[in-house]
C-alpha cells in the first residue's frame, strides 16, 4: 500500500495543508516550519492503533511521539477544538475529524470518519462517533464487513508503520527486547534495533535490495550495507542469558575485534537502525525518518540518499525530513540512474508560515519538480543556497 495524499486541518501550524506523497518523499525547509508535522500526523494515527486499538481517542502520548496536550495540536491561530487528519491511497480514503473537549486534554475524542472506496463500485460513508461506536485500529468496527478489503489493508498499514525520530539513541552498553506479543519495529530512537536483528536474524531481504556478495539475510546484509558506507563495518549481536537484554558490538575493520557501541564513531549506532527498518520492510509499508543524515561524513549522505530511493524503489514508502543538500543530490543521482521516475519522486520546501497570511499569496509548502536527469525545476530562496550565498560573500559579491 502506497500512501499518495496527506490532508491536514487546523492542526499544529498547518490552516490546510493537502500534500501529494510519492514513493520517496523528502521533506525539507526552515526549522519550525512544519516538516516534521506531517511526520507526527501519521505518528499519532500509527500510535492510537498500536497503544489503544480499541479507543475512540486520538492518543497524544504514546509509544511513537509525546506531543502535550490539545493545545500543543491545534493550530493557535485559526484552530479551535478541532482539527482533521486524512489519508489516501489510490484506491481508498480515510478522514478522522477530532473535537477536543478542552484544551488541556491529553487525548482528542474522534467525532466523525468518512470512509471512501474507490475499488468497483465507488461508494462513501460518514460514521458519526459516540461512547457506543466501538473503533478497532481507528475504524469502526461495522466497516471490517462494510469496507473489508480498504479496513484490512488499514489495520495492517498503521500498526507496521516505522517512525525513526531525529533524536535517536546514542551507544549503550546494553539494549531492550521488544514486545513478542506486538508488530515490532526497530523503535522511535532505534532503542530496539539490536533486538530486532537478532530475533530477524534470518529473514529474507528483498531482492531488488541485496548486496550480491553476502548472504539473503537480515543481520548479513545490514552488515554488508554497514560495509558500504563504513569500509571494514561490521556488528555482533549477542543474547544475553536469563536477561531481556542483548548487546552489541561493532567492527571498524575486518581484521579487528569487535568493541562496544561507545568506542567506535556514532554515526555507525546511528546509521544501523535506518538500514534494518529498510530491509527488515515489507513490500507496502511506510518508513519515516528524520535527519538520516546525522552523525554522517558528507559523501554517506550522499550514499544514503541514493540508498532511500533504492528502498523506495523496492516497493517500501520512504517519507523523510531533511535538512542535507547530499542527500537530495544522493536522490537527484538516483532519477538519474533511473532507479526512480520523477513521477516516484516528491520533493517539498517549507516555508514559516508568514504573520500576515491573509494578507500574502507566499506558500507555506513548496513542490519542486525533478526530472529524469535529476534536474529541479525551481530554486527558491532557502532552499539549499547557503554554500552559494556564502561563497559570494568571500568572493566579496555579497554582505
């Protein structure tokens, strides 16, 4: 399932926002300006399916994001109690409009889903929300018999979305297991990722996604990816005994002994929970990600752009917010290659929301255009033109 429109109301500092999603999805802009909204949005959907897959309440807190109360979702200029949050896919849609009941509530009651299925016989329907209607994964429980292909491929998305924050662990000397009894991903911080490769130790990679020369599975071709962006990479993951915990131990040359996580350069601890949430993916799940370019030497980020539109050329939806003009051009290199279509890619430049909205015709949210040469259709101010302005001003052409 690829997701192909997100549409946002009244929430945090979007009035609207109705934004076209592509297989890769790179998100990037000033700070503050909304791009890792869109992420927290499908945060929050994935959370309340996952934390209380029978509530009728938008979770706020929970496994995947920690957003506040009420207050800290509405948007504070326009907003009052309600905001909306929609997806859709090419062949259905799904709308949840939430009514707060007071500001200070930490978690939103759903008022009203409307449901549309596009599939044979086009057709939508409206469910209003009460105490009685009981919801199973953020849909009413009636529409698993009335929308049962559009409700299965719902509960089955939301609850396997992968959420990677940009605040993502740093070394440590041992880490959790995740729950046996959940769907379970590599964490929001990457807190699992150890875990998840050694209990996904032998699950097959997809094949479009495999280095040649190591092995179809999980742990070895992480490794093998480990290698390609860190020459000599390589990592050992070990239960320990009558504890919930494993460790981990990463290599820097092959010839070497394998040393804990806080001797070896971060980038390595932080680079691995992106490559297992990739190839751990299945064909039709959505991975976010923010700032996969921290802690990354300027040519992996390259190496990391062009890796992510690999994934999304699998068949596994990459949504990412970043702020590295490397890892565009690692993405710009792969419509080139042809390993994407300029239709696989989306490409968007946030804007702050100006003061005088009304008032000004200036977008919040920009689309720039890629081409099969990798070219972009438009440069607007901000927008990875730092390295020009300032070497204009050594050159002295600028102040």
């Amino acid at each position: 399932m690829i997701l192909t429109k997100l549409y946002l109301e009244h929430f945090k500092c979007f009035k609207k926002l109705s934004l076209h999603l592509a297989p890769l999805t790179l998100l990037t802009g000033f700070n503050s300006a909304g791009k890792s909204t869109v992420m927290q949005a499908l945060a929050l959907l994935h959370q309340t399916a996952k934390d209380d897959e029978w509530g009728n309440h938008l979770l706020l807190n929970g496994s995947a994001a920690a957003l506040g109360t009420a207050s800290d979702v509405i948007d504070e200029i326009y907003g009052r109690n309600e905001i909306t949050i929609g997806v859709e896919t090419e062949d259905y849609q799904c709308q949840w409009q939430m009514l707060s009941e007071g500001r200070a509530a930490y978690t939103i009651p759903v008022q009203k889903i409307i449901l549309s299925d596009y599939l044979a016989t086009p057709q939508e329907k409206s469910y209003l929300i009460d105490s009685q209607v009981v919801l199973h994964r953020l849909l009413p429980k009636v529409s698993y018999d009335e929308f049962p292909q559009l409700a299965t491929q719902w509960s089955n998305f939301i609850s396997q979305l992968t959420y990677l924050t940009a605040e993502r662990i740093g070394p440590r000397e041992v880490y959790s297991v995740g729950n046996p009894t959940q769907y379970q991903t590599v964490g929001i911080q990457g807190e699992y990722t150890p875990w998840y490769l050694f209990n996904y130790a032998d699950k097959e990679v997809s094949k479009q996604l495999r280095m040649p020369s190591s092995p179809p599975k999980l742990q070895r071709q992480v490794e093998a990816y480990l290698d390609y962006f860190f020459a000599g990479g390589g990592f050992l993951v070990e239960s320990i005994r009558n504890a919930n915990l494993v460790t981990l131990g990463i290599r820097t040359s092959k010839k070497g002994n394998y040393h804990r996580p806080q001797h070896v350069g971060y980038g390595l601890t932080h680079i691995l929970p992106i490559l297992t949430a990739c190839l751990g993916a299945d064909k039709g799940q959505v991975i976010l990600i923010e700032n996969p370019e921290a802690h990354l030497h300027p040519a992996a980020q390259a190496q990391m752009g062009l890796f992510l539109a690999k994934v999304a050329a699998s068949g596994v939806q990459v949504i990412l917010e970043t702020h590295s003009d490397h890892i565009l051009n690692g993405v710009r290199r792969a419509t080139k290659e042809k390993l994407l279509t300029p239709e696989q890619v989306a490409i968007y430049f946030f804007r702050t929301r100006p003061e005088e909205e009304l008032k000004t015709k200036i977008a919040q949210v920009l689309a720039v255009l890629i081409d099969d040469k990798g070219n972009l259709d438009s440069w607007p101010e901000g927008f990875f033109d730092q390295f020009d302005k300032d070497a204009a001003y050594f050159v002295g052409w600028g102040f």
